[in-house]
C-alpha cells in the first residue's frame, strides 16, 4: 500500500528510533508498503520515520540510479564492481567510515522541491538485518554510501539539512517552514502538521 511520507516539521523525524526483532508486528507488511511507497515517489531510499514508524529501517534502492545512468556518470559515482543495491536495512549500524569525503546534491522525500550540497564519507561499512533477518557486514561506496547514509541518519533522527552550513540554513528557513506548513506540491501524498 503507497503510504503518505511525513513532511518535514514532525516529530518523528528529529526522534532517535528504536531497535525491533524479527516478531516486531506486521514488519513483512511495512516493508513492502515501504518499497511501494518509495517507488510511487521515484525515490531512492526510505526510512520508516518517514511513513510514522519510529524503529530502526529503511529501504535503499541505488539500483535504478545506476541503471539510469550513462557509463561515465556510472564511472563517476559508483565503484568498479558497484551495479547498485535494493536492500532493506534492519537494526543498522555503521561500524566504520572512510576518511575520504565528497559533496553532492541530496533530498529528501520528506523535504520535497529542495537539494543542497552535503559532505558524506566516501565508503561506509555497516552492520544490519536484512528483510529475511539474516545478519550482515557490507562496505558500500560512492552513490549507495550516501544513500545509506541518508536513510541511517534517519533512523538517528538526522535530516540532511542538519549539515548545512549556517547561512545555508538561513537561506532554505523560509521553504523549510512552508513545507511544514503543507504549503508545497509533491507529486506524491504527504501528511503535513
């Protein structure tokens, strides 16, 4: 079931989200609304703060970006053996950072309409449950670092936005609060405050 993502402004969001085992109520069922959420809003990862779950997941989707991208882009923003990932994150732990740094452009589909540039590690290693409950350690680089480590700072109740530099932060105020306030257009549903 498509699920309206929460705008920024809420709660949630800014919340530090709790860990769930493998009995957690209809989990199987958030996650597929999950993927079906963030494929009605082409988007690229999801948290399930951002649906109005507080417990540590996401889904990540670096896949369709690769797919969509020509070979130098591919060769620009995804390591050689990189082809993507579409990968449900459980309980998600990052144990190790790389110490190379590169800035891109980020969103957020719970910050509609608005991309600034943010510094993310190059490479992150990462401990977590898959949708099976499986326990995993993965590296990731390049574009499905960041999108991992988006969706991560979600569950620690962190939106990219917290990372802009002050003016920057001064200069967004303005659409950030007419987000919160409903007064934007997505292309896809959201529950505003």
């Amino acid at each position: 079931m498509k699920l309206p993502i929460l705008a920024y402004g809420h709660r949630i969001l800014k919340q530090k989200c709790e860990s769930i085992d493998r009995k957690y109520p209809n989990l199987e069922q958030i996650i597929r609304d999950m993927w079906e959420t963030v494929q009605n809003a082409n988007g690229c990862g999801l948290a399930a703060s951002q649906i109005g779950q507080a417990i540590r997941l996401f889904v990540v989707d670096s896949k369709t970006t690769y797919e969509n991208l020509e070979e130098v882009g591919r060769q620009t923003f995804f390591d050689e053996n990189d082809k993507g990932i579409r990968e449900t994150f459980i309980n998600a732990n990052v144990i190790e950072r790389s110490c190379g740094f590169w800035e891109d452009d980020e969103g957020c589909l719970s910050i509609p309409n608005l991309s600034q540039k943010v510094k993310r590690n190059w490479t992150v290693t990462i401990e977590y449950y898959n949708q099976d409950f499986e326990k995993q350690t993965q590296t990731f680089s390049g574009t499905t670092a960041r999108m991992i480590q988006h969706e991560y700072d979600h569950t620690e109740g962190i939106l990219y936005v917290d990372y802009l530099k002050p003016l920057t932060k001064q200069l967004v105020a303005p659409k950030l609060k007419k987000i919160a306030k409903g007064q934007i257009k997505a292309s896809y549903p959201m529950k505003f405050i």
